[in-house]
C-alpha cells in the first residue's frame, strides 16, 4: 500500500524522519527512501528493502549519514521506487506518494505521443511517481495541476512535495489512503500511519479530508485546499493493512479487530477446545471471539518475527509463498488432538492458508479446524491501492470460476450469505483449503466495527460498488 511521511521541523529533521519512515515498513517491502532539504538543495537517498529492512539500510549509509536539513519526506514503498526530485514549473521537489494508477500506461503513452519525456521506466513500465508529477505540471498552479492529476487518474493517489516553500501534504481525492497532521513544540509531522510518530512525542492535530491539501513550513500550515464531501477510507486499512497502533479517521484499529471478533463470535456456534489467531494481524480478532464466546485463547502458532515480514506485501507469489511457509512455527503439543477456531484477518489469495498454515496445524495432529476470516470474501482486485490485479488472484473467484467454468458476469449471489449460490461456494471453500467449516465475517458487521458509517468506507474489493 505504500506509507508516506514528512517533517518540518526547528532543528535538523534527519532523526524524526528517520524513525517515523520505519514505523511504516509494515506497508511495503520494495523500496524505502527519504529526501531532505536544508533550504538550499535538496538531497535524496534511496534503497531496495525487499530482502533487506529500512534501517538496515540507511545505519551506515554515508551519502544518508551527510544529510542534514530541517524538512524531509520518506516513504515505503510497495510498487515504485521513491521519493523522486523533479523540476516542474512550479519549483524543484522531492516527490512521494502512497496510491495506485490503473491507466498509468494509457496516460503516460498520451503524455509521450506530446513529447514528453520519462526517465524512471523500471522493468519498462512507467514510475507513477514521475507520472503524477507530470500530469501535475500541466496545471497552472500546483493546486490546480494535482486537481488536474485527481481528473485524470483511474484510482487514488496521497502525495507529498518538498520544495523550497515548504512540504505540501495532499491527500487523494475521496481519502482512501489517510493522512494526519501532527505537532511536537512547533514541530510538525504529515505521515500515513499514527503509530508513526507516537513515540517521537508528536500529537495529533487533525486528520486531513479527501482531496485537502496543505502547505506546511517553519511559520504556519496552511490549508491550501478544502476538503471534500465524500470519503472512501479504504476498509482493509483496518482489517489487516493498519499497524495495530494506529488510528484512521479517530478510529483505533485494534479496537475494531476486538470488536469484529465479537461480531463473529455472536454469529457463531461451533464447540471448540480453543479460538487462536494468525499472528500478527489475526490475534485480536481470537481475543474478540474468546472475549465474547468465553471460548479460551491459545497461542498454537507462533510468528518468527525477527526475520519474516508480511505474507502479503511482498509483489511475486514465490516470495509470498516462502514467508508463509518459514514465518510461522507450531506448538504441536498445544494442536494435537484439539479442535479449534482459527481467526485470519482475511483469505486473498488462499494458497498460503491452504498450503502451509492448515497443513502445519493438521500435521501437529488437530482434531477439528473452523476458519473465521475477518471481512467477506475478496471478490473484485483493488483499484486504488496497489495489492491483487486480477480476478483469478481471488480465492473465491477461482472457486466460483470451478463451480462454472468460466468467470461469471453475475456475481452478486456469492455476494449473499443468505443465498443458495454463496452456500455451495461455501462448501466447495471448505472442501478446498480441508477444513472442518469455513465462515466469513459478515459485510454489514465489519462495517459496524469500524464505527463509521457505511458511506465513508470503500469496500470495492468486497462488493465492487465505487463512487462514480
């Protein structure tokens, strides 16, 4: 998903930014940058964190160790490398970004049959960095060229623009990616994910409105455009995506996973000697479901963190498929003989699920198995944030293609758990990853769990609907 952060600060920024960038490592394993200005030049350093972590990285970088000013971006990045510097007619900027261009190439090949020119063209696809940034340029002023970009972009896209004036903070148009503002004795932060800068001592001030964009400097912040009235904040955020810490639109994600295993346990009725989750994002939702059902919780399946990141951020399956088989280790004399409830914040792909955590734990010698995921079943690839691209990505979509022999264009009974379609689903579901039973968390509970209303929430990838 990518996560972005930018300082303005009294003194020299490096430390802070360093820090609060690292705290979104959790959002993307491909590349991790950060760029300062010291008023003068602005300096930039850039590294590849798919096999090795951020701070790793950049501890005894030299060209990084040399930089020192008192504004900075940085960003994780899941797709593109960044920030970018780039000259626009507006003033020099570092450039990041957090979002996702669907017609990139469709756009950038209009913007070359122009003449216009990229130079950031890895594995010969366009940056969507340097893209925006070009699609921005056309304005005739940088409000009204990132309006420009907001128009002709199928997707989203939260950027932030170091110059010489300062930082400008702007958030993609319907909000599905956050972004908040906060402050330390003058000091202040622009970052994705709260649990960024709790521990450097910045408070939260606001959390920026779709599509507002401000300027922040060493004298003010300053709202530069308004926010809209409609907000899309993206529900995975909460479901898996968001680090535990960190809140969205005043909401705290733990505290929806707490609530959303309640939810499933109300809905629930099967008799188990224990609920346990799928470290790390899956543990709330069993402490939810034992806190509700009474029903203990166990710690069967133990994550190696020090080495393993997220199953689901890395960009090929190959990787994906060797963090899920060497990130968890069972405690077999906790499994053996036992049935239980397994709690996951979601089955996307299902191939980790199904080919190595349910095999580990039925080789421990489990007795029962009943897997609850935390939202519905993924039926359409995210639009908007950069995660799965096609249909046949989607577990339920490759069961539902099984059960017809071809995609269907009619989808909206496996959307139904009332209905007859979704059950036969269900139970081929169940028959495929070998599990005693299988049951998603209801749409409408895992809305009411976020504590915000309906319409303020995309659940695209669920249910396909979007704002015109």
């Amino acid at each position: 998903m990518s996560g972005i952060v930018a300082i303005v600060s009294k003194d020299d920024c490096k430390r802070d930014l360093f820090y609060a960038t690292d705290y979104h490592s959790h959002l993307g394993t491909s590349y991790g940058g950060m760029a300062i200005s010291d008023g003068k030049k602005i300096q930039k350093k850039m590294h590849m964190i798919s096999k090795v972590q951020f701070k790793s990285r950049f501890i005894e970088d030299l060209d990084y160790i040399n930089m020192h000013g008192n504004s900075g971006i940085g960003v994780i990045s899941d797709r593109d490398s960044q920030p970018l510097i780039m000259r626009l007619k507006f003033g020099e900027y570092a450039i990041c970004g957090a979002g996702y261009i669907n017609n990139q190439e469709k756009l950038a090949q209009k913007l070359i049959d122009e003449g216009v020119v990229f130079s950031e063209m890895p594995n010969g696809k366009v940056n969507q960095i340097e893209l925006a940034a070009k699609l921005i340029n056309r304005g005739e002023t940088l409000e009204d060229g990132i309006e420009y970009m907001h128009d002709q972009i199928d997707g989203s896209l939260s950027l932030l623009l170091l110059g010489r004036e300062g930082i400008y903070a702007a958030r993609d148009r319907y909000g599905r990616s956050p972004l908040v503002l906060s402050e330390r004795k003058g000091d202040r932060i622009v970052a994705s994910e709260t649990c960024s800068y709790k521990n450097l001592g910045f408070k939260t001030e606001k959390f920026l409105g779709p599509g507002e964009i401000i300027l922040i400097n060493q004298n003010r912040v300053k709202q530069i455009k308004k926010p809209g009235d409609i907000l899309q904040l993206c529900t995975f955020l909460y479901v898996y995506a968001g680090f535990p810490a960190s809140e969205y639109e005043e909401k705290n994600v733990e505290e929806f996973r707490e609530s959303s295993g309640r939810a499933i346990a109300k809905r629930d009725n099967v008799m188990v000697d224990f609920v346990a989750g799928v470290a790390d994002s899956g543990t709330a939702y069993a402490h939810g479901y034992s806190y509700e059902s009474g029903i203990p919780v166990k710690i069967p399946l133990l994550k190696y963190t020090p080495g393993w990141a997220r199953s689901y951020v890395p960009p090929s399956q190959e990787v994906r498929d060797l963090v899920a088989l060497m990130k968890q280790i069972t405690a077999d004399s906790l499994i053996k003989g036992q049935k239980m409830v397994i709690t996951e914040d979601s089955i996307v792909r299902g191939t980790q699920l199904k080919n190595y955590l349910l095999v580990k734990l039925w080789d421990a010698g489990a007795k029962e198995i009943h897997v609850r995921p935390a939202c519905p079943a993924l039926m359409y690839p995210c639009k908007f944030l950069y995660s799965t691209r096609h249909l046949d990505e989607l577990f339920a979509r490759r069961i539902i293609k099984r059960m017809h022999g071809k995609h269907i264009k009619k989808i909206e009974p496996y959307l139904d758990p009332d209905s007859r379609p979704y059950k036969r689903m269900l139970k081929l579901m169940e028959k495929d990853l070998n599990v005693n039973t299988l049951r998603y968390q209801r749409l409408e509970d895992m809305i009411s769990s976020t504590g915000l209303p309906e319409e303020s929430l995309c659940t695209y990838c669920w249910t396909g609907r979007e704002i015109d």
